[in-house]
C-alpha cells in the first residue's frame, strides 16, 4: 500500500515538474504558413512551406510509408502558434529510425523486447491487497491467455517478487515473430513498451485484440485501483493519461504504417 502510493505520488510530482519546466523553456514559434509531402525513388519527404525536414543530427528526413507522411506532416500542420516537438510522436520516431543516436541494429531491438517481458507489467499480481489482486485476475488473464495462444507460449503470472519463469522455446517463438517487422516498426514497438511497461499489451494493441486506450487503462489498474480509494488530482492524472494514450496511438500506427506497403493515389474523375 505505502509503496503503491509513492508511486503514484512520484508520478504527481514528475507531472507538476514537467509543466514548470515548460514555462521556462518555450517552444520556438511556428515559422511555416503551409506543409507538404513530396515522393521520389519510394521515398517521402516533408515539406514546410518550400524547405524540406531535416532530422536533428541534420539529415534528410524521409520515410518509406506515405499514409506515415501524411500523417507527419498533419503533426506539423496542427501546430498553432508555437511547434511543441514534444507532442509530435511520429516526428520524433520516424527521426530516431533515420539518426539511430544509440547505434541499434535489429536483434538488438529485438532482445530489447523480448528480455522485457521479465518485468512485463501485467505478469506481476498482488499478494497483498485481495480487491486488487481480484480486479488484476479479472481484467489482465483474457490478455495473458490471449497473448499464450496467439504466440504459442506459456506466460505465467506471479503473485510474488521472483521474475516469472517461462519454458523453453518461449524467447525464439516471440523472437520469430518480432523480427518479421522492420527496423523502423520495431522502433515503434519499443517506444510502446517504454509507454506502458509491458510487451504483452503493445503485441495485444498491435493485432486488434484491444484498442490503446484500453491498453493503458489496464497498464494503470494499480493506480486506478488506488485512487479510487485516495483520490485524484484530476488534472495531474488525467493529463498523464492523455499523454500516455497519445503516445502509445503514435507508436502502434507507426508499426502499421511500417509493416505494409500502402500508397495514397489520387481519384480520376
């Protein structure tokens, strides 16, 4: 109980930091009237007025998706009188995929995922609290069995503080399946996991199974449990919960628009 409640307590606090901080550093102001997507060789750039996007380090930004494009430049587009890079998701992803700042190739994204699910969120149950452990069981076991048959493993939760166990073949089945997506894709995958600490719900947003605000509801069952019995401060908390739904939506449709080959063609009348 007092642990879960520093948690939530810290979360508060990082909230309130973070908007102070924001009022000090201010976002420099939108210096574009219009943006674009222009294509060549397979390739999408974007376009802000007649200047093309770069990337931090300062290369050419571009992706291989054009439903991505387009919906990168509607991230530039919906910027008002300021550019909140923070609230770009798919801007910053797509640009991490082209910089790569910590050098990651493929199986290391992949090992990445697949060492999280040690620590996946909804493996570890309650020992403590029954209403908790109850609504935990209710609402996390359809996902965990969803998660065993769909991948073709075992997952089993814990009640206690060792790390679950899993059986042989587990870490290859998932270790198949994740490395059939791109580099770029992956990308999209960890940023989810990082978003709500648990593999087996981003694979869960990624087939359909659930929808990311549904996923991040059941990533804060804990804290939802205890705030009905402590309160909220609706702000701090729904603002966290906002951030966290945006982020993990940019992150499943950037493994979307990643994983197949789509294109925009214009209609001839």
């Amino acid at each position: 109980m007092f642990s879960s409640n520093c948690r939530i307590l810290t979360r508060i606090l990082n909230t309130v930091c973070e908007r102070s901080i924001r009022k000090y550093v201010s976002p420099p102001k939108r210096f574009y009237r219009k943006t674009g997507v222009v294509s060549s060789n397979g390739r999408y750039e974007i376009t802000l007025d007649q200047r093309k996007l770069k990337t931090p380090k300062g290369a050419p930004f571009f992706v291989e998706s054009e439903p991505l494009a387009i919906a990168i430049a509607t991230e530039w587009d919906a910027q008002r009188e300021v550019v909140d890079r923070s609230s770009m998701h798919l801007t910053a992803l797509s640009s991490t995929v082209i910089d790569n700042p910590n050098n990651l190739q493929k199986p290391d994204i992949v090992n990445y995922l697949v060492n999280y699910l040690n620590t996946d969120a909804i493996l570890f149950h309650t020992a403590e609290e029954k209403g908790l452990k109850k609504l935990q069981l209710a609402e996390w076991s359809p996902v965990i069995d969803w998660f065993n048959k769909r991948y073709e493993v075992q997952l089993v939760a814990t009640d206690g503080l060792e790390v679950p166990s899993f059986a042989p073949g587990t870490a290859m089945n998932i270790s198949r399946y994740l490395s059939s997506y791109s580099v770029a894709a992956l990308h999209g995958f960890m940023f989810a996991v990082d978003t709500i600490k648990s593999l087996i719900l981003t694979c869960a947003c990624v087939d359909r199974f659930i929808l990311p605000e549904r996923a991040v509801l059941l990533a804060r069952l804990e804290e939802e449990y205890q705030l009905g019995h402590w309160g909220r401060v609706e702000w701090a908390h729904d603002v966290q919960q906002l951030d966290s739904q945006a982020r993990l939506a940019a992150a499943i449709l950037m493994v979307h628009f990643n994983s197949s080959n789509v294109s925009i063609k214009q209609k001839n009348v």
